[in-house]
C-alpha cells in the first residue's frame, strides 16, 4: 500500500472506531469521559505510519482514542469494557486512561503532563535500540511545569523523544488568548537546543514528506524533537452566549457517514480530498 493511502485508512479506521464510541455514549452505555478527538485524526494516522511496533513506545494523554484506535489491537474489546453493564468487574478507577499491555502503548494519563516524565524515563531505559519515544501533549498539559522539565531532561541525557503537541487551541473552555501569554514554543525549544516544527492544518502533503524526513533524522539521532500540529478540534457546546469549540463529550452523529462536516474543516475530508488522488 503506497504512504499517501495507508495515512488515509488509519485515519478513517480511527474516525469510524471513534464514531461507534460516540454512539455508545449518545446511547448512555458508556458513562466514562472519553475525550472524542474528531478532527485529530491526521496526526495520529501519521505518527502510525511512521512507528516501527517492535521498537517504538507511546504516551498519551486523557484526549488518547484517535491512537488507541489504531494502535491496540484490542481496542474493540478495551472500549466493550467500558460499557456499563461490564463496567463492575474491570478495574478502569472512573478514567479514560487506557491499559492494554499487549501494545505500543506504554502509558496514558489524564494528570496533564504526567505521561511528559514517564516517557522521560521511559526512554532513559531504552537508549541504545534506536527506538523512537513518542509522547503526545496539548496546548493546555505544556502549561505544566513538567513539559519545560522533560526538554531540558531530554536534552540533556540525549533522549530519543517525539514531542507531538496538538495545539487546538483550546483546554477545557478557555482559548489561549484567554488564560495564557502565547509563548512561542519555537523560541521556548531552541532555547534548550531542540530542533521543533510547526505542522499547518491543510498543509497535508507537504506535512507528510516533512514528517518523514524530521522521523528519519530522529531515529539516526540521540536528540530530541518537538513538532506542533495545529488541529480544529470538531465540536462545540454553548456556555451561556459563549460558543466553546472544545470537544469533551458526544456529538448527535450516525455511525454511516465518516465525515462530521463535509468541508475542510473535517480534517479527514480535507484528507481524502489531497491523499487520495
Ligand atoms: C494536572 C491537571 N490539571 C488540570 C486538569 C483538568 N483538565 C482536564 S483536560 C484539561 C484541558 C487540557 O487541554 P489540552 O492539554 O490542550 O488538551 P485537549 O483537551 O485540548 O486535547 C484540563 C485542564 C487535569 N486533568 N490535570
């Protein structure tokens, strides 16, 4: 299967898995918060692309079904646990946070920041296989101490971490404008001496043979990355006369129809426009 393409499934499989999800919580089975992440796809689709399953290890956030999807293979029967009528006898402590020990997937958190330090050791651990650490952050989780913490930690040991921020703009209700100084976290990461890249939205093909290269670099090197991704987050709800485009919770959606918007806003159909030619 050429690249363009095996983006492009792993980002549908991810969407269509994430819609049953969303139906099972629009239908009350499922009561834990899972964090839908409609509009994520294409970053996750890409890290999976690229990660080599016999070497490379995942850490994730609270927002973590877009990777789970297409990164466990049991994902099926992990999200069937969280239906409420199996609920009682599998140990979950009322999270989203996602166990499956036959996977990629080393650790998720719903603590922001706190898969940053794991991932740190994690690959402290594992330096001499040329295996690459992925650990995924928000706009809201690098507002934690921890995430200056872990560049300069990483740097400093030599440690061979992606550092995939998905910028949404957004934490819980709040843009960034709103709670934070916009620091520049290109400046923030050659301060410390590591590479970052910036991923543009619609910029689909040339992100690929970026990312690419930035991997191929990476896996050669003893040093890490932080690449940011811009990402619309699909979904809103109203407080008050505030429209919050921050996705936390189930949209009224079919499990037929792939796409939420039938737009470019819909990463997944700005996707297909540009990869499947
Ligand atoms: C240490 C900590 N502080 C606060 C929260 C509450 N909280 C849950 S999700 C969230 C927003 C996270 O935003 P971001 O990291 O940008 O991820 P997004 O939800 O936008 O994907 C916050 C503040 C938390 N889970 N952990």
């Amino acid at each position: 299967m050429n690249l363009n393409k095996k983006i492009l499934t792993f980002a549908f499989q991810s969407r269509k898995f994430q819609l049953q999800v969303n139906k099972n919580i629009i239908d009350g089975k499922i009561k834990l918060p899972v964090h839908l992440a409609f509009g994520h796809e294409f970053v996750s689709a890409l890290v999976r692309s690229f990660f080599l399953m016999s070497k490379d290890s995942l850490f994730l956030t609270h927002r973590n079904i877009h990777y789970t999807s297409i990164f466990s293979k049991n994902s099926r029967k992990i999200y069937q646990n969280f239906l409420l009528n199996k609920i009682q006898s599998f140990n979950t402590l009322g999270s989203m946070n996602y166990f499956d020990e036959k996977t990629s997937i080393k650790y998720t958190s719903s603590i922001l920041g706190n898969n940053l330090s794991v991932a740190a050791g994690f690959a402290e651990g594992n330096k001499s296989s040329k295996s690459i650490v992925y650990c995924v952050v928000g706009d809201g989780a690098i507002e934690e101490g921890s995430f200056y913490e872990t560049l300069l930690l990483s740097k400093s040991l030599g440690l061979r971490i992606v550092f995939i921020l998905e910028n949404n703009n957004f934490s819980m209700a709040t843009t960034i404008k709103q709670r934070r100084f916009d620091m520049n976290i290109k400046k923030l990461s050659q301060s410390i001496g590591i590479k970052y890249y910036y991923f543009k939205r619609k910029d689909i093909i040339s992100n690929v043979k970026k990312y690419r290269k930035i991997i191929t670099n990476t896996r050669e090197a003893d040093d890490p990355v932080v690449l940011e991704f811009q990402i619309l987050t699909l979904g809103s709800y109203k407080d008050g006369d505030n429209k919050i485009n921050y996705h936390h919770g189930p949209m009224k959606l079919g499990i037929n129809n792939a796409y939420v918007y039938n737009n470019d806003s819909d990463i997944l159909y700005l996707m297909n426009k540009k990869l499947s030619q």
